[in-house]
C-alpha cells in the first residue's frame, strides 16, 4: 500500500546538509516526492511510496538526520491519496 506524508521542518535546518541527507535515505528507500528550502528557511518535504519504507524515512527524520543539527522540530500530515511523483526532486544537486 503506498501513502504520502507531508513533513514541514523547523529549527536548525539550514546549512547542516539536511536536503542532501533527506534526498539520499528517500532515494535509497525509493521513496518520489519533493524536499526544499522555503523562505523562512524551513524544510518542506512531500514524500510517497510504499508504507514500510515511508515508515523507515520517518524514523530516519525523527532521529535528527544530520549529525551537525543542534535542535529542531517537526509536523507530519498523512495522506491516502497519491501525487504520483517520478522522481525526489530538492532544491539543491
């Protein structure tokens, strides 16, 4: 079953390799979907693909990601509806 979770992410984000780390474990996992860098220097990712590796990408979030993040925070919304996304696209290389 394939389900779509959108994370905004807040706190020490920024210039810590975050996108970079984030588009590595997804594409590792599979998982398609969107990751950047909004104007308040937050995080936005809308991610999907299959439960358990959506699952395994949330834990990988939760435990902070980037070794060099000090402090941050998170919301996730879940949805059953699919964008279809082909690719991870971020907004860095």
């Amino acid at each position: 079953m394939k389900r779509r979770a959108h994370i905004h992410m807040y706190g020490d984000v920024n210039g810590v390799g975050f996108r970079f780390l984030v588009k590595q474990k997804a594409q590792s996992l599979g998982l398609k979907g969107i990751c950047k860098q909004n104007e308040e220097k937050e995080i936005i990712i809308d991610i999907e693909g299959n439960t358990k590796s959506l699952e395994e990408f949330l834990n990988y979030i939760q435990k902070g990601v980037s070794p060099v993040t000090k402090k941050n925070s998170f919301e996730i919304e879940f949805f059953e509806d699919i964008i279809g996304y082909t690719t991870l696209k971020t907004d860095i290389v």
